[in-house]
C-alpha cells in the first residue's frame, strides 16, 4: 500500500513543481478551495496543510509520484507529462505556464537534419518519425541552442515561450511539435478511493480556468 493509500480518504497528497509553476498552482488550488498557502523558503521537501499533504519535487518527478501512487494529485507541465509516459489522468488544462515545443535552428539554415539535440527525446523521436526524417537524437540537460550554434547539431527541439532567446542568438522556429501548459494530473485509483475530495477540486478547477 502506498503512503498516500494510507492516509484517510478525506485527506489528499498532492505533488507539484519547484520553480515556475509553484506559485501559480498553489494560488490557483486556493482559490479552488484548498486550505495551501506558498510553502517558505526552506529545505522541507514536504509541507502539511489541514486535510493536505504538499509534496515539493523536481519537474520530471511528478508524474511519476502520481502515477505509483504517492500523490493523488499533482500539477506538472504538459511537455513533462508527454515525455514521462506515465499513464495518469489529465482531466484539466489550468491554462497557465503556456509554451510550446518546437523545432529550432540557425536562421536560414537549409542542409539535411542528421543529428537533433534535446531534453525531450521521446517528443522529438515521435515528431521525427511522423515527419520521416532519419536523424539521431541527443539527449542533453543544460542549454539546448548552443548546441545548434556549436555544430553539435543540425537543430534542437526545446521549449519556446517568447522567442526572445532565439532571436538574440540568430536562431528561429522551424515548426511547432506542440503547445504546452501546466495541467492537472490524477492516479486513477485515487479517483475512486478519493471521490469525494478530488471530484468537487476537479469540477472547481475546471469552472476556474474555462
């Protein structure tokens, strides 16, 4: 039995992202009716709030937590939640957090793309195999355009919010493999042992980001 199954069906763990989204989504879940307010600038990794458990995890990790059934809940990216695989539930958009993923290269680049480097290898396998093109993939975890401007390779896939960074380092979008938003996230067995919390959040969140 997991930790969160452990807990009384009155009481949710929920898991969410250091960084960016935190704020939104702790404002946006208290809005909604939870008793959170934006954990203090601290080690703790776990923050408990009356009926509420705040698990606070890197990005990458939240899908997975929700998915084995540590947290009910969460609320990761949608980029995340594509490149994990994971087989939860998604049933709202929160509509905040928005970027896209896309192609990149050098602007005015026209030769053959034999070698493509991201964090997002799953998203960039799955776009280069639609669009029959047979190059290698790297996968790599600091800054994605350098790799286009060093020669590494022919063009990258990485998140877009506002071009800004592109456009100051002679880059550009070539195509778009998808937009992304922060989402929503469920363990499908918790949405039967917790009906009775997650349903009303769920119907909440949704009246709330329309």
């Amino acid at each position: 039995m997991t930790p969160a199954a452990q807990r009384g069906p009155d009481h949710l763990t929920l898991a969410l992202p250091k960084g960016r989204i935190l704020e939104e989504a702790v404002a946006l879940l208290a809005q909604a009716g939870l008793p959170l307010t934006l954990p203090e600038k601290s080690r703790a990794l776990r923050h408990e709030f009356p009926g509420v458990t705040v698990l606070e995890l890197r990005n990458q990790d939240v899908p997975v937590y929700v998915d084995l059934g540590v947290a009910d809940a969460g609320i990761v990216g949608k980029d995340v939640l594509i490149e994990s695989g994971r087989p939860v539930f998604e049933p709202v958009d929160l509509r905040f957090a928005a970027c896209r993923l896309s192609l990149i290269r050098e602007v005015g680049a026209t030769g053959p793309i034999g070698r493509v480097a991201t964090k997002y290898p799953r998203s960039a396998r799955a776009y280069l195999a639609a669009q029959g093109i047979p190059a290698e993939v790297v996968k790599l975890s600091g800054n994605i355009e350098l790799a286009a401007l060093t020669g590494l390779a022919d063009a990258v896939v990485d998140l877009v919010q506002t071009g800004s960074t592109l456009r100051a380092n002679h880059l550009e979008e070539v195509d778009v493999l998808y937009h992304s938003s922060a989402r929503l996230v469920v363990n499908r067995a918790a949405l039967k042992l917790r009906r009775g919390r997650l349903r009303p959040l769920i119907e909440r969140l949704r009246e709330l980001t329309p």
